[in-house]
C-alpha cells in the first residue's frame, strides 16, 4: 500500500504494517483511499504517538490500536483489528456502554484505575487502567468515532493493596498478648483484603503431632466443608496439612470446585479456582508452627509469580508473630517476678547498647585504617610509575567503598545489586546509560560482598583502559540468574575496540580466576572475544 494519498498510513512498527496489509474493502470504512479527513488524521496520532492509544470508527465503532497497546489487547491481537468494538470488548462492553454513548454525543469522559475484568489471554483477569473517551467529530459536525489513551494501573494498584495487607498485619499482631491472639487478629487483618484473598484458613499444629486445629479463618464460616475444626496431618483431605507441614513446602491445590460444593466469592462474581497452602515459619530453616490455606483470587494473572511471593510474605508475617509471641510468653514464664523481669529486660538492653558501641568503635577504626593506608600509599608512591600507583589507588578505595555499603547494615551482608552498582560508579556516566545491571533481588554475606565488589572493580578498570568503556560508544551488561546449583553471573562487553588475548595476565585478572573463584567456591571463565570481553562465573546460593 503506498502513494501519497496513504501517507497518513505510513510508519507505525507493528501496527502501522498491519493496518497497511488488512483488508478494509471488506469492512463498513471502504478502502483507506476513501476515508474521511478525521479518521485519517486519528491514524496519524495513535501511529506515531508511545502511549497505548485506539480507535473506534463510525457507527460500528471498528476497531484500530497502536504498537503500544498491544501488551493490553493480549490475546486478542491480531483479531481484534478491524473488528466491531463490541465485539472485540464484549465482556467488560455493558460497563463501559454508558460512557460510550455518552462520548458519541460529544460528551468526553476521564476513568482513574477503574477495575476491568478482561478475558485477553484465554481466562478473565483483573485489571486496571487509567483512560479517556474523546469525541472525534467527522466531515460533516457529527461524531466519527472515539480516540482514547491508556495508562496500565494494574501494578501499581495491585502492588499498593498487597503492600497495604502486610502492614496491616504488622500493625494488629503487634498487639497480640497470646498466641491464640495472633492466630485471631491475623485473619482479621487479612479481611482488609478480599481481592487478593477472598477466604483464608490458619491451622496450627497440634502437640499431639497427628492433628491440626482451625485456629481462625476470614472470609468462610468454621465448619464449612473447607474449613473443618480439625484435620488429620495423615489425611489428603480436605487439605494436605500434613504434607505441608512435613516438608515446610508451598504447595498449590487446584480444582476448588471439584472438591468442594461451594466456596465464598468475596467481591468476585466467581469463586477461587485455587488455594495456595504455605507453612506458617518465619524463615526457611525454621520449623512450622502451622499452615496457612489462601484461596487465590480467581481473576489474578495466571503463573502470576508476583502473587506467589506476596502470599510467602503473607506466612512469614503471620510466622514472625506468632514466634515473636511464643518468644515473650516463654520469657514471662522463666520470669519469677515483676522485679526479675525488669533486671533481665535491662540487662538485654545494656548488652544491646555495648555490642552497638563496639560494633561503632570497629566500623571506625576500619575506616580511620583505611584512610591511613590510603595517605601512606599516596607519599609512598610518589615516585612511582602513574599508571601502577594510580590502579593501587584505585583498588583502595574499591575497598573503601565497599567497606562503607557493609558498615550500612552493620556488616550483616549487602545487596547484590548495590555491590554491582558501587563497584562500577567511578565509570558512570551522566545521561549515558554505560551499564545495563539485571538480575533477582539477592542478598550477599559480607565475604562474598567484598570479593565481588573487587572483581566488578577489576573488570571495570579493565574495560576502561582496554574494552567497551575505553571509547565512546560501548557498553556494559551485568546480569546473573538463577540456576539448580545456585547463582549464574555474566559480565559481557560490546561496542569497544576489537579485543584480544592478553600477553600476561596481571594482577587484576589473577584476582579475578583464582581469588574469585576461591571466595565463591565456584567456577570462573573470561573469554576475551573479538566483540569484547566476556566473563562468567556460577556460584552457590548464598
């Protein structure tokens, strides 16, 4: 499709292509030649514009859409294009009906997060987008059609509620004087929550080692089919307690509705597909105290990992109260008065105090020792050759730096992701993106911290003088992953000068095959590519 009369059609990525290749003598629009200014100058707008933008034209409201938005189309895609809106939308259609006839009199209308259930990939899934209708007037002073823009919420809104919940258990735990207490203001803070969470169920272990008890539950009666008083750990059903409770393992049980009869819906017109069973342990070495039955909210995203790690969070919290009770009832009980309690509560506290004093102290003296060595070495190296007192240098102050991200948390261990980002500071670039960093969340003990802040200091440095950061056009992927034997790391260059075995292998790169590989107890590998340098290496989970 080309000539000037079908410029407006022109560019586009994706969508522009289809909408050049699609049929329209076959639709109500006639061929593009044909169509009316408006409509062409709407096309202009959604194909050049990044913000998720469509369509709808003339009294069947057909259907176009951008590059954009085809992440919120889905599945809908490619069969959505040039399709009556209604059809294309039939299933959120009798909510938005309204608005749209509204906006085909010239009337615009603006949504905020508004909560639409869509079936885009095969199942109904909730969502929430931020959107506007404004009327397009045609040729002849009526309205044409509808052009709308769209901001995906759906994260964010979802992301906020969840964060909300574990606060909010925080907070009416906090005020638990037993542990049947924390059981009980646990599921009723879990009622703040019927999306995400339309029933729960907390059973804790029994003593006997052969039963579970329902120690309180949100949004199902006791007594319901799903919710008995007590459970065999023995028995498959209604739950696998015990399995649970034996391999401290999240487990998922799906076909709700094959097992039983009827289940709440909470806010949803359906009932949870799922339920997702987690060990009450505030930690993965910890043993269970009980097991925590969620049933999923049917609309959320199908392998919805996001999801799965809120409902961990949501055990753990629980856990952690639970612990933290059990933990003040059994101080109370080896209390043998009023008086004895006190003492001991300010003893700990003492003990609290020295142990920050001295931890105060040390982090000090490091820093001062440091900073010594780092005056020591600029006099002492006066006269040495630029280049080798400037590295050493250098590797100080890699070491400084690191050293200051472990005094942060008290030496307890530091992110992964803020070693990367320390150790390569030194070579960012303002409004150059030089590095691209990928990887999980992960937190590194204190050992490990250090010997990889040294060895992204060491790639760096060598990248600077002889790969992707010597010019102006390279650039560097940090990325690491995770594996069956633990952790996958890869620094890869490209966009540098054409690299090369080197004649010898310094300092920097002794550190980096045989240090490394020793501090991780792994295997390291750097291959010096003609596209640039790449260095990999795999460790255990920390």
């Amino acid at each position: 499709m080309g000539g000037g009369a079908l410029q407006f059609l022109q560019g586009g990525g994706q969508m522009g292509q289809a909408i050049r290749d699609f049929d329209w003598t076959g639709t109500s629009l006639g061929a593009p030649e044909s169509w009316p200014a408006p409509l062409k100058t709407c096309m202009r707008i959604i194909l050049s514009s990044r913000q998720p933008m469509w369509l709808w034209w003339g009294d069947e409201k057909i259907n176009f859409y951008n590059d954009a938005y085809l992440p919120i189309i889905g599945g809908k895609h490619p069969h959505a294009l040039g399709q009556p809106a209604r059809q294309v939308w039939s299933e959120i259609w009798h909510q938005v009906e309204e608005r749209i006839n509204a906006t085909m009199q010239g009337e615009a209308t603006y949504s905020e997060a508004e909560l639409l259930v869509m079936h885009r990939n095969g199942y109904d899934e909730e969502t929430y987008y931020t959107f506007s209708f404004s009327p397009v007037p045609d040729e002849h002073g009526g309205i044409g059609g509808i052009i709308c823009a769209n901001t995906d919420d759906t994260d964010r809104v979802i992301g906020a509620r969840r964060l909300a919940l574990l606060r909010e258990i925080a907070s009416r735990t906090w005020e638990a004087d037993s542990v049947a207490e924390a059981y009980t203001l646990a599921a009723r803070a879990l009622t703040a929550n019927p999306r995400d969470l339309p029933f729960a169920l907390l059973y804790r272990l029994e003593e006997d080692g052969i039963h579970a008890s329902l120690a309180a539950s949100c949004g199902i009666e006791p007594g319901h089919a799903a919710a008995p008083a007590v459970i065999a750990l023995d028995a498959a059903l209604p739950w696998p307690v015990g399995a649970v409770a034996r391999t401290a393992k999240r487990r998922t049980v799906a076909n709700l509705e094959g097992r039983f009869a009827s289940l709440p819906k909470g806010p949803w017109q359906e009932s949870p597909g799922e339920a997702v069973m987690l060990p009450l342990a505030a930690n993965a070495d910890s043993a269970p105290r009980g097991v925590l039955i969620l049933g999923a909210n049917p609309y959320k995203r199908q392998e919805d990992e996001a999801f799965d790690n809120f409902a961990v969070l949501v055990a753990r919290q629980i856990a952690s109260a639970i612990v933290n009770v059990e933990a003040f009832e059994a101080e109370h009980e080896r209390a043998k008065s009023a008086d004895v309690l006190a003492l001991e509560i300010e003893h700990r506290r003492r003990i609290e105090r020295h142990q920050n004093q001295l931890l105060d102290e040390l982090n000090h003296r490091v820093k001062n020792t440091l900073a010594t060595v780092q005056a020591m070495a600029v006099q002492t190296l006066k006269g040495v050759d630029a280049d080798v007192r400037d590295g050493f240098l250098a590797r100080l102050f890699a070491l400084s730096s690191q050293h200051d991200l472990l005094t942060m948390d008290n030496w307890e261990g530091a992110s992964l992701e803020g070693v990367v980002r320390r150790a390569l500071r030194p070579w960012r670039q303002d409004g150059r993106a030089r590095f691209v960093v990928e990887g999980p969340p992960l937190h590194l003990d204190p050992k490990r911290a250090l010997a990889l802040g040294m060895v992204f200091h060491e790639l760096a440095s060598n990248a600077a003088r002889f790969g992707a950061l010597s010019n102006d056009d390279g650039q560097v992927h940090v990325t690491w992953r995770s594996v069956p034997e633990g952790l996958s790391f890869c620094w890869r260059e490209e966009g540098g000068p054409p690299v090369s075995q080197p004649a010898r292998r310094g300092f920097g790169l002794r550190l980096i095959e045989h240090g490394l590989a020793r501090e991780i107890s792994g295997n390291v590998q750097i291959r010096f590519d003609p596209a640039g340098v790449v260095c990999t290496w795999e460790m255990k989970q920390p």
